[in-house]
C-alpha cells in the first residue's frame, strides 16, 4: 500500500497518522505501540527509507507499508 501525504495531512507524526487512519487498517485498526513495531520490523517505510515511528511527515512524503505482512496484528 502506497500513501502520499499531503498538505491537509502533513505536520503529524508517522506513528500518530497511521493510527488514525481507518481506511489503511479497516476493522483491524492497529494501536500506536503495534505501529512501532511494524516500523521496528520496516514493514512501514518513508520515501523508500526505514522509519521512524517519531518522524513528523511533511507534504509530498510516501509512506510505504507491506499490508500483507500487517495481517498478524
């Protein structure tokens, strides 16, 4: 799954984004601490690169997440 942030979703933390982000886990909507470990396990990446569950996204980032590899949560 591919997101791209923009001005209306920049200015947030990564960790913070995707744990208000129904749409990306559906039914299965993922706590802050299972996130972290997703991008511990770079699973969740930014612009191709290994996150940080801390870094704060800015307009014009692609996050990156390998959904099929979310299921275990």
């Amino acid at each position: 799954m591919i997101i791209k942030i923009t001005k209306k979703t920049a200015d947030i933390r990564l960790d913070r984004f995707l744990a208000k982000a129904d749409a990306i886990w559906g039914k299965n909507q993922l706590s802050r601490s299972q996130i972290q470990k997703l991008i511990e396990q770079n699973i969740i990446k930014i612009n191709g690169q290994p996150a940080l569950s801390h870094a704060w996204l800015k307009s014009g980032d692609i996050i990156s997440i390998k959904k099929n590899q979310t299921n275990s949560y």
